[in-house]
C-alpha cells in the first residue's frame, strides 16, 4: 500500500490530486453536514460505509464532514466534477451537480483503508482518510460496460452486484443485452410468450461456434418488470444509466421460437437457439413485425428512462429476406435496389420511433456508413469506423473488440479459463484503448462520447467467471475514459496492485495480477454441470 506521504492509489487516477500533511479520522463522533440537495448522497455514504464500519454518521449543521453544492464551479465541474479537501479537522467534498456528489464519494471510497468496503463488520473503531486536495472531472461523459445475459442470464442481484462495481470505477453506463437468439430475458405485456416461451433453450453449444458439443443441461430465466425498475432505480442512487438493447432485426431467434409469424416463413416453428454465431433467421420486413418492434420499444421504454435505447442492429444476414416474396414487395414498394438495402430502411423505421418519443437510438456499426441520421453508433469492428461514423455527424461510443471485449482471453496462457478464441485482450490492450487518435480534428474528436467494455457471455456460464473476465480488465478501461493518458507501466500498475486489496475486501473475484492463473481459478469459473 502507498507510503504515509505519497499520492494515493486510486483508480481512475484523478485529474489533480495534492497529497497533504496529516489524516482524517471518521469515528463514531463525526458528524455530517449535508447542505441542501445534497441529502440523497449523504444517505448513499451512510449506506456504503455502514456494513463495514457501523458508523452512524449524523447530521448535524456543524458536521465536520461537508457535502455541498457549489453552482460557481459549473464551467470547469461540469455534471460529474467534484472538488474534495481534506484537512485533519474536515472533509469538504464540493460539486456543481449532484452526479459529481456521487463521484466524489466513490473516490472517499477508496481513500479509506480498504476493509471499510467489506460488507461485512471490521473489527476497528476509526477510519482514517489521508489529507489531500482533489480537483476530479471526466475525460469522456459515456463510460460503459456492456453485460450479456442473453446468452447467459444472471439473477437481479448480481446486475445491483455489476452495478455497485461500475460506480466504484466511476463507470456511469450499464449497457444491458437483453435479448438475443440465445434468450429473451425481458417480459413485454403485450407479447407474454416471449418470456413464457423465448426465456429458455434445451440446451447451450460448449466451445466456440461451430463446435459439435452441447452440455444437455436447460438453461433459463428472465426478469420481473419490477426487478428491472428496480435495478434502474438502484443503479441511478449510484449514477449508473441501465441503457438496455433489445436485438431487431437479426440475433431474434428467440422472439421467432415464440411469435413465428413475425419472420420471414410464418408457418414455420424454431426453438430457441442452443448455438453460438451468427443465426441466419431474422425478422420480417411486413407491417406485424415493425408494430411488435414498435411495441416491445414502447415497454422498453416505460422500464427503462435512459436518453439512449439500444436497438442492436448488427450481423443481421439477408438470406431470407432474398427468398422472401413479402420482402421483395417492400423492396419495390419502397424503391430500394435489393435486399442489403432493407437494413438500413428497417432500422430507420424503428429509430424513427424512438426519435419521435425523445430518445436516441443507438446501433452496433458494421462499417461505420450503415445506421440511419439520428444513430448514435458504437463501433467494434475497425477501429477506422470510428472516424467514419463520426465523419458522417454520428455520436460515437468506441468498443473496438481488439481493446474491450472482456470474453477474448487475458492471456494466451493454456490454464485461462474458457474464452472466446482468437484475440488476446489483456490488461495493457484494454488501457491501451484510444477513443480519439491525436490526429483526429478537433470536430471529430468532438462527435466521441466515450467508450465501453463488452462482455459476450457465451463462456461465462456463472457469476463468478463473468467478474473473472470482467476484472481487472475493467479497472484499466475506468482509468483511460476517466483520466485519459497515464503510463500503463509507472501509473496504472503501481495504482492497480494497491487497488486489488479493494477489490478483495468486496469480495471481487478477478484474475490475478500474477503471470499465470491457477488451475483452481479455471476449476471455479468452469460452467455448472448441474
């Protein structure tokens, strides 16, 4: 852990940070005063450090620990800009928005010694926090990660879990894929079978696509609406977006395994897939489909508030709709030139909804030039599609699958658990993440709202091997969205091996810093035989 005197370890780095003389202690006496419109973050500190440290905290108008608001910083603090002074007699954390409160505190977080996380009872009475001067504000204002329980599901409790980790990290977006042809894992009133039926496939594909073993063990499950505004309302205490993705008008197997007839051959009956890939049914171009799209965004829509709604978009094969009479007709009715150019007509019906109810779509980019005006794109193929989409007055999210896609290997060691084959993504890959080329013009540069992490879950079966491939590959992305340039060597490694004894004290089950992980890591990570 860092000496008495030196720079704290924190991670992201902040913008400037002043180490100073002496410490501040919180006991059972400190007192808190939280002057108006701050009260909500008070209740979140309380509720942090209560596990751990069973301090009260009071309020009180006099408290030594100062939480407040202060409108004259709002040109440099922007939403999520804090200021933190800390002197052996008071802490002053200061912000022009409430959002920064919460970022400010996630840095309070992680000053104090490293048990104060735990969430269960330390056997201490005081907490000392160093004495510095904290000036902190965010390099991009979209920094993500995105979590697949499509392929995989995972229970509300471990989303809240995912959500608490991203808001340590000053992560501020939850990109959750709902849907895909592996599962639907979102209940929609008006199409009950999509979860009665689309929740569940008789099996899963073990290895990578193509391969010819399955486990025969049913996977399933799905969530409540209630669990879901649940978790949007647990996630925006701690200043996390849930933007959620439903997949149109490919990666829909499971919406066609319950509604046939919104495909391209509505007699036809499809289970939900048990592979991996790319499947090559998709939905129909007809009135029916575009109103169920129409109407499972409406409920989307009522769950989750978010500005963006993901609509997916990508690997979306024109097979059928080339055989497709119905689709043939929508292609001369509306003066298209073949089936490649349905893509692009469907995704501008359906974002066209969304702009209409004031939100904004967003769309994986396959080459950059393919989603509609209005887009905002995230682009994971070629890192040039990032200037091309730009280039063409998109907003852009980068995720590019060289540099965030947390299911590729952390390493090409033999003893890495079950990953996506390919590409190695380590941790200097993952901090290396550029979200705007220096030789960008500034207008280009402009157009990036930042990046995030993905995770594909068809290896990560269980909790455990999802926050194995998540951390601490996600710390480095926290760190360049947030701080921007930083030695990976000098600063993010130093800063990162101090940083695990926070990730043990939460319980945090990530791949060792050392060079090799151990065969009982893969042993744990390894999908539930039963």
């Amino acid at each position: 852990m860092p000496t008495p005197h030196s720079e704290p370890s924190l991670v992201p780095q902040p913008t400037h940070c002043a180490r100073r003389p002496g410490r501040f202690v919180l006991d059972s006496r400190t007192t808190v005063r939280a002057a108006p419109g701050t009260e909500d973050a008070a209740e979140l500190l309380r509720a942090y450090l209560a596990p751990a440290t069973a301090l009260p905290l009071r309020p009180s108008p006099d408290g030594e620990f100062t939480l407040t608001l202060d409108d004259d910083g709002q040109g440099e603090l922007g939403t999520e800009g804090y200021r933190l002074t800390i002197t052996p007699e008071a802490l002053l954390l200061r912000a022009a928005h409430p959002t920064g409160l919460l970022r400010g505190i996630q840095t309070i977080r992680q000053l104090l010694p490293p048990a104060a996380l735990s969430a269960s009872r330390q056997p201490r009475h005081d907490w000392p926090l160093p004495c510095v001067e904290i000036t902190d504000v965010p390099r991009h204002p979209w920094r993500g990660a995105m979590l697949d329980v499509a392929r995989h599901f995972q229970p509300a409790a471990f989303l809240r879990r995912y959500v608490d980790l991203l808001a340590l990290h000053k992560l501020n977006v939850f990109h959750l894929h709902l849907t895909d042809d592996q599962g639907w894992r979102m209940p929609v009133a008006a199409y009950p079978r999509l979860t009665d039926v689309g929740s569940r496939r008789s099996r899963s594909m073990v290895g990578p696509a193509g391969s010819t073993t399955y486990d025969g063990i049913p996977h399933g499950g799905h969530y409540t609406r209630a669990e879901l505004t649940g978790l949007v309302a647990y996630a925006a205490e701690r200043g996390v977006t849930v933007v959620p993705e439903t997949e149109m008008p490919g990666h829909v197997r499971a919406a066609l395994a319950a509604y046939p007839e919104l495909g391209n051959h509505p007699g036809r009956r499809l289970d939900v897939w048990t592979e991996w890939g790319v499947c090559d049914t998709v939905l129909g171009v007809h009135d029916r489909a575009l109103d169920f799209c129409r109407g499972v965004l409406d409920e989307v829509m009522d769950v989750f508030p978010s500005p963006h709604i993901h609509i997916g978009g990508d690997e979306c094969p024109t097979s059928e709709w080339a055989a497709s009479p119905t689709a043939r007709d929508r292609i001369a009715a509306e003066g298209l030139t073949g089936p490649e150019e349905l893509h692009g007509w469907f995704m501008s019906r359906v974002g066209a909804h969304l702009l209409a109810h004031g939100r904004t779509p967003v769309g994986w980019a396959e080459t950059g030039t393919g989603l509609p005006p209005g887009f905002t794109v995230m682009t994971w193929r070629d890192r040039a599609h990032a200037r091309t989409a730009a280039s063409r007055g998109h907003q852009v999210v980068t995720g590019h699958y060289r540099s965030t896609y947390l299911d590729h290997a952390q390493s090409a060691d033999p003893d890495e658990p079950p990953a996506q084959p390919g590409t190695v993504v380590d941790l200097r890959a993952v901090h290396g993440h550029d979200t705007a080329p220096e030789e960008w013009e500034p207008s280009l540069t402009a157009q990036v709202l930042g990046a995030q992490a993905q995770l594909w879950t068809e290896f990560a079966a269980t909790a455990e091997h999802v926050e194995y491939l998540t951390f601490p590959r996600l710390c480095a992305l926290a760190d360049r969205v947030w701080s921007g340039e930083s030695s990976f060597t000098d600063s993010f490694l130093p800063r990162l091996h101090d940083h695990t004894a926070r990730l043990d004290a939460l319980g945090v089950r990530y791949r060792p810093l050392s060079p090799r992980p151990s065969s009982a890591v893969a042993a744990r990570t390894a999908r539930p035989r039963t």
